[in-house]
C-alpha cells in the first residue's frame, strides 16, 4: 500500500495539487526575475548620484549629521580588535562607536580596555529604553571616541537598545561587531538622509568577507573563498541584495534593512520604542513596526536601501552553525510577519500593504513549507506512477532551472553594475556556485527554513550560538 | 529618486519584460512547442532556454569588454611617456602640435587623460600653452558637445576635462550644467565657476548653494570658504534679511559649516527670530559671526522656552567662552531636556577655572542629576577631551 492511497484527498487530486505548486514556485521566480530586472535599472539609476570620491570632499564639512555606530558584542574576542578599530577608523568626521558588551564570557572586555586604554567613565545614560542592568561605561583615555558599554547578557535587541540610551548622534547604525565596514561606508548610507528630509532609514549591502584579505580591519583584496559552502552563500547575498531589496527600495516598501548594517534616525528609534527584545529577528520587526507606526499617523517614512556601502560580514563555514542561523532568520520572518499582521493586504499602507507584505507571507514565511510539500508530493507521486512524468519534469524544470537563472542573472548583475570581484576567475566561480547551489543545497536550505517556520509556529525562542574563525589576515 | 528617473526605470523595466515576454513567445512558437506538446512544459522549457542564452551573451560581453579595457590599457600605458614628453616639450615652447593631433587621432583617450592630469598640475605660460592646445587641436569643441550626451558619465568626464581648460566657451556650459539632473555634475559645474575666482561667478555659485540638497551644498560650501569675505560683504546679508524660511536655513548652514570668523550682522538679528528652528540654527551659526552684541543676545536664549534652542545657545556660549553665561548655564544643568543639560555642562568645562570650579562643587552639593551631567564634563575636561557633546 503506497503512501498516497492512506490520503484520498491527495489520491484523487495530485495532478491538481501538481499544478498548484507549479504555478505557486513558477510565479515567485517570476515575481523574483521582474525584482531582479527593476533592481539592475534601479542600481544603474543609483551609479548616477554621487560617487565615493565625490563623497570623500564632504569629509572635511561640519554639515554632515553626528552618528553613533552601536556594535552589540557577544563573545567577539576573536575579531573585536580589528572590527572596532575599522569602525574607528572610518572616513566620517563626526562619529563615535559604542560598542556593547553584552556579558560576554570570554575576554572581550578585557581586549578592550587594554587595546583602546578604556577607563570606567561618568557618561551619562540619557536614553529611556527598558535593558538588563548596566554594569559600566567606558570610554578611551586616548583621543577616539569610543564608548563600551558593559552589561548583563540580554540578547542582541537589548544590547541595542542599551548602546541607543547612551548614543548622542543624530543618527544611529545598528552594526555586528564581527562586521567590516567600508572607509567610505558612512558617508554614502549618510546621503539618502541628506537628500530627503523623510528618510527614517538606511539599509547598506553586505557582502562575505570570507576568502578576503583584510588589513589593520580593512578589506584590502576582495577574493572567494576555496569553500562551496561560503561560495553558495555568497550568491545568495547577491540574490538577495543586489535583485530584491534594491527593488523594494525602488517603491519604499522594504521591509528587511540587516542587522549587520542599518543606518536609522535616533529619534525615529527611539520614537519607535528601540528594538524588541521579544524576537530573533529583530532587524526586521523594527524595521516593519516603522513602517506601520509613521503611515498609521500618515508620517512621512522613506526606508531605503543603498547598494554602494559596504558592509563585510564573516558567513557560516559548518553546517551546524548555519542551520542555526536559518533557523532564526526564518523564525524571525514569521515572528514580525505575526506581530504586523495588521499590514496584510492592508491599502493604507500603499504597495508595502498590497505587494510587499503580502510577498514576505506568501513566499518568504510560506514558502519552504510549500516549496518542501511540492518536492515530497513529486517524488512520492512519481515513485508510485500516479503523476504524468512531463508534469514532474516541469515542476523540477520551474524550481530548480529558473533558481539557476535567478543565481546567474544575480552574479550578471554584479558584474555589470558593481564588479566588485577583479578576478575574472572567481566571476567564473561564482557562476559554477550559481548553477550548483540549485541541486541540493537549496534543497536543504528549503528544509531548514520549513523547519525554522515549524519551530517558530511552536514558539521556540533563542539564538544558538556562532562560531567564528576570525578574519584572513594578511601577512604583509 | 526624482520622479522622471523613477519613471524611466518603471519604463526600462517595463520594455525588457515585455521584450522577454517576446522573446519567450517565440522561442516557445518556433522551438520548444513543436517538440513538446504539453503548453506548461514548452514554455517553461522556452523561458529557461532564452534566459540561458541572454545570460551567455551579457556574460561574454562583460567578460570580452572587460579584456579589450585591459588590452587597451596596455597598449596606451605604452605610448603615454612619449605623449606626455610631447605634451611637457609644447607646455615648454617647443611646437608638438603635428605630432599629438597624430596621437590624438590613435589614442584619443591617454592623450586626453595626459592632457588632464599636465593641465591641473601647471601654471603660468606653460599651461596657457596647453590650453591653446586643446582649443586647436578641436578639444574643447569636442568635449563642448560631448556634454551634451545623454549620458551621465559622459557628461561628467566632459565636464571634468573643460574645467581645467578655463576657456572661455566653457563658462557656458558650466552654467547650464548647474541645472542638470545629476548631482555630481552640478557640484562639477559651480566648483569651476568659483575656480575661475570671478565675482559674479562666486555669487551664482553661493545661489545655487542655498537651493541644493545637504550633500551637495556641504560640498560647494567647502568650495565657497576661500570666497567668503566677499559674499558677507552682501550677497549673504541679503538672504539673511530676505525672511525665505529656507534660504535663510541655508545660508545659516553655510556659516556654520565654514566654521570660520565671518563678520555678518544679521545673524544677530534672526537670534531674535519667532521660528524656534531659525533662532537655533542662528544660534548655531553664531559662534563665528563676529559682530557686536551677539553675546548678550546668547546669554538670553540660554533660557529660551526651546529646548532646541537653549541647547544651541549653551554650545554657542561654550564656543565663545561668554563668561556671563556661567549663571544661566549653571542653572541648566537641572534642565529638563538632558541635551540641554549635557551642552550647559560641557559649555562650562570649556570656560577654564571658573567653570570648572562650579562643576566640581555641583558634583558634590548638586542635584544628582546635575551632579552626574557635571562630573561627565569634568573628567572630560580633566583629560584634555573637547570632542564630545
């Protein structure tokens, strides 16, 4: 007896349920492949503003906004004296980075007082926003402006929150304190602030800075990495940034800025009541609950995404450590789609309301579970004969050949907006990654997300922890 | 984005969708149909072809260009020392004319890149030389109608190469450029109007300051610093008394971002403004307004019913060192707003001893919030630290 004859429902309508998921995985890559498009003419567009040269002449003028750079640290030894010392040392004249350390149990205080010669100082906590107890305040003896922030471990949400009631800049970068941030970074997320009153937000582009070399914190050769699993990963960052979030930002309804770098007006943050502390995701759950706080009261909210910035973020190289991160990714998803849902088709909130969030639930949240369902239903139904072969074809044609497509129109688009990669080899590469992250490790990142939705369902909190290997460093 | 360029990507986008729509139609209709009869299968089959083969030809275009740009780079990299002893010999007297419009006619783009580069480096007669040079061998001509391109770089590449010219025919072309839809060319285009040090020219550039966006204007205003004498002399009061909210925000933004002495009287005067965010960017611009009675004037705004503006004026006292404002700021560090606090407190850690004196007995009989405020100012103070807020 097969497994279908115990489901008569499905028994009787397979072909139909086929044609479901047909249509269902052939619509998101269609949608994906129109995003895709509009974002390359989106970036083209982008490439016309000002430059990072032209940018750097703004260096010098006291016109730019104060920011506070606020770098959450939770067991950062490894990578935290190069981390702060790029943030420190970034091209921006008005900046101070506070970094929190949220009781760490390494020695992560320790690095930093000794590396940046920190004293416990008398700076004020201004900021209102409810965290777990502060333990101290440091700042440098010599003449940066650095600020740790020493309190009990309360999450990554709550470390922002208590980097955010001691900042004292006009804007606010969330950014991970293992994360590699551009020279000119800060200047070019500073601009959409500076050139429309309404922006609230600002999203920068990561990219892995696995396979690079980096010197005193900067990335000094940009390079892949030897490991299929990080070049995988790397064109899924593509995918995602360079087609998606451009194009979302095309008609302000982004719903996701990364945690790893986000540039936010203070005042909007605190407005907003910080980041909650509730949720795995809460990049997105901030970034959702600004967009439904200011157009419920019909405040102007711009939330962009600008591709220029950079951000270098060190990705997973063990399985183990990254199906914890697809977990919380996919947790975080369904959490802040849940505490909005209110948005959902909602009109007042224009195309975020209509399209955007709709999307999110429908392929983001949804997605791997249906993507899953369509790959177990083909398979069983195959095996036992019940389903006309051609339509199985087209199934795996529609999910897995139109991925490779996506995958290669993403690193297309990379190399002929930002080419960011002077190794025509590692263009070659990347193309490989591209057509073979289709057969089995999308797969598998399809289940991991379905798991991740099915754990979100039963409440399961908690973030798992990262290992790092710290950054290639170069010998010179 | 502005709305025409949004428009023109909705546009692009809409064109490469349907020509792909196309495309897919007749790949589906001529190629994959007849060999597989179901429709869903034939046309998937028909997209994941013809998206194949375009990804193949944008690819291989990228990859080819991006080899011919190295190759041509070679290749210039080896004639550009003898252009650029051809380009030294003339800029010296000697006539090399024959020979570069030779080269330029080979290698147009290393001669004009060595054109560039001898142009911004020299002075005198030798660079005269060079900008007759570029005028006769039909340069400036050329590069004249190049700006005239629709597209962007190679508007800005033009615009880049008439500015060192400093010809004449330029000057035109600068000032329609300071109405173009790009942001880089318009700073381009004011930046060689104030380069070419006219007055009338200086003035256009301060006026079209006042009607860009931040980051454009902070950009020009750095280019206007060496000019500023002459624009307090009266194009800058002018705006000043000409009660446009946002001119005068501008202008204000200006002085500030000079960050320099500027003897303008006006700004007193907008101390005194009823919009709270005037009389706080004119506060902010007041430490470098050098005119009589403007202390007074601070003084009494430490106790202005803004909290925007009493921070602003106990930061503007702190810059001045005003020594009568010990008692307002002192008073402040209990302010409700803690901004205001924290600006009172470091404004008088700056005043030298009489400040810090009444800071440290704040840190022992004070409020506690004001004790805490000031003990932050003094251990600032006490390290030599002046760049915080």
């Amino acid at each position: 007896m097969t497994l279908l004859q115990w489901f008569p429902f499905v028994g009787l309508a397979y072909n139909r349920i086929e044609w479901f998921f047909i249509v269902y995985v052939g619509t998101i890559n269609a949608i994906n492949f129109v995003l895709m498009v509009l974002g390359y003419f989106a970036l083209q567009r982008h490439s016309s503003a000002l430059g990072v040269s032209e940018m750097r002449g703004m260096f010098k003028s006291s016109l730019l906004p104060s920011v506070s750079i606020l770098a959450p640290a939770y067991n950062e030894s490894a990578t935290i004296r190069l981390s702060v010392r790029a943030m420190l040392n970034l091209n921006y004249p008005n900046h101070e980075v506070i970094v929190i350390n949220d009781g760490s149990k390494d020695d992560t205080l320790r690095i930093l007082i000794e590396e940046f010669r920190l004293y416990k100082s008398s700076r004020r906590i201004t900021g209102r926003l409810p965290t777990q107890p502060v333990r101290g305040v440091y700042e440098s003896r010599d003449p940066i402006r650095l600020v740790v922030v020493d309190k009990v471990n309360g999450g990554k949400a709550d470390s922002l929150n208590a980097g955010l009631n001691v900042a004292r800049g006009d804007l606010a970068a969330a950014v991970d304190s293992d994360s590699l941030l551009e020279a000119d970074s800060l200047l070019e997320v500073v601009r959409p602030f500076l050139t429309d009153p309404e922006m609230v937000a600002v999203g920068g582009l990561i990219r892995v800075v696995n396979g690079c070399t980096v010197e005193d914190g900067r990335v000094t050769r940009v390079g892949l990495s030897k490991s299929w699993l990080v070049r995988f990963q790397t064109i899924e960052y593509l995918r995602a940034f360079l087609g998606g979030r451009v194009a979302f930002s095309f008609f302000n309804s982004l719903l996701l800025i990364s945690g790893a770098f986000g540039l936010f007006r203070r005042w909007a943050l605190i407005e907003a009541g910080g980041f909650e502390t509730g949720t795995v995701g809460e990049d997105m759950e901030l970034v959702v609950r600004l967009h439904e706080l200011r157009r419920s009261r019909k405040a102007p909210c711009r939330i962009a995404f600008v591709p220029h910035p950079v951000c270098w973020t060190e990705v997973p190289e063990l399985w183990r450590t990254l199906y914890r991160q697809r977990n919380r990714w996919q947790r975080g998803t369904v959490e802040s789609l849940w505490l909005h849902r209110s948005m959902f088709l909602n009109p007042r909130y224009g195309a975020l309301g209509l399209f955007a969030f709709p999307y999110f639930v429908a392929f983001e949240a949804l997605g791997p579970a249906v993507e899953l369902a369509g790959y177990l239903l083909t398979i069983t139904c195959l095996v036992s004969g019940r389903i006309d072969p051609a339509v199985a074809a087209l199934f795996f044609v529609v999910s897995v050949a139109f991925g490779v497509l996506l995958s290669i129109s993403s690193v297309l688009i990379e190399e002929l907006t930002l080419s960011r990669y002077p190794n025509p080899t590692d263009v070659l590469r990347l193309l490989a990654a591209a057509v073979l992250e289709n057969f089995g490790y999308r797969q598998l990142m399809t289940l991991w997300r379905a798991i991740g939705l099915f754990d979100a369902l039963r409440g399961k909190t908690g973030w798992g922890a990262m290992e790092r290997r710290g950054f290639k460093v170069s010998e010179t | 984005m502005p709305f025409g360029a949004r428009s023109r990507v909705w546009m692009s986008t809409a064109l490469v969708t349907a020509a792909y729509g196309i495309l897919i139609w007749a790949a589906n209709r001529f190629v994959t149909a007849p060999h597989f009869p179901q429709w869903g299968l034939s046309v998937t089959l028909a997209f994941t072809g013809v998206q194949f083969v375009l990804a193949a030809i944008i690819l291989s275009g990228a990859l080819v260009s991006r080899t011919l740009t190295l190759l041509l780079m070679r290749r210039g990299m080896k004639v550009a020392p003898e252009i650029q002893s051809c380009l030294a010999a003339h800029a010296n007297g000697e006539n090399r004319r024959k020979r570069l419009a030779l080269f330029l006619r080979r290698y147009p783009e290393v001669v004009e890149t060595s054109l560039f580069a001898f142009l911004s480096s020299l002075r005198g007669m030798e660079r005269e030389r060079l900008q007759k040079l570029a005028a006769d061998l039909g340069l400036v001509a050329s590069w004249t109608k190049r700006f005239r391109s629709g597209r962007v770089s190679k508007r800005r590449r033009a615009l880049e190469l008439l500015a060192v010219t400093g010809s004449p025919e330029a000057m035109g072309v600068f000032r329609r450029a300071l109405d173009d839809r790009d942001e880089w060319l318009r700073v381009m285009a004011s930046r060689a109007l104030v380069a070419g040090g006219n007055v009338r020219e200086v003035h256009r550039s301060f006026e079209f300051a006042l009607r860009q966006t931040p980051a454009v204007r902070s950009l020009v205003a750095e280019d206007l610093k060496p000019h500023m004498q002459i624009l307090a002399a009266r194009a800058l009061p002018q705006v000043l008394r000409s009660g446009d909210k946002s001119l005068v925000l501008a202008a204000l933004d200006i002085i500030w971002g000079w960050g320099r002495a500027v003897p303008v009287a006006e700004v007193s005067g907008l101390i005194d403004s009823g919009d709270a965010i005037v009389r706080a960017v004119a506060l902010r611009a007041a430490p470098y307004a050098s005119t009589d009675g403007i202390n007074g004037k601070i003084v009494s705004r430490i106790s202005d019913e803004a909290p925007l503006v009493r921070r602003a004026a106990a930061v503007a006292a702190g810059k001045r060192r005003i020594e009568e404002a010990i008692p307002q700021l002192l008073a402040r560090l209990q302010d409700s707003d803690e901004r205001v606090a924290v600006a009172a407190a470091r404004a008088l850690a700056t005043m030298g001893e009489p400040g810090l004196a009444l800071l440290e007995k704040e840190v022992v009989m004070g409020a506690p919030d004001a004790a805490s405020v000031a003990l932050e100012a003094l251990e600032k103070a006490r390290i030599g630290r002046t760049d915080w807020e």
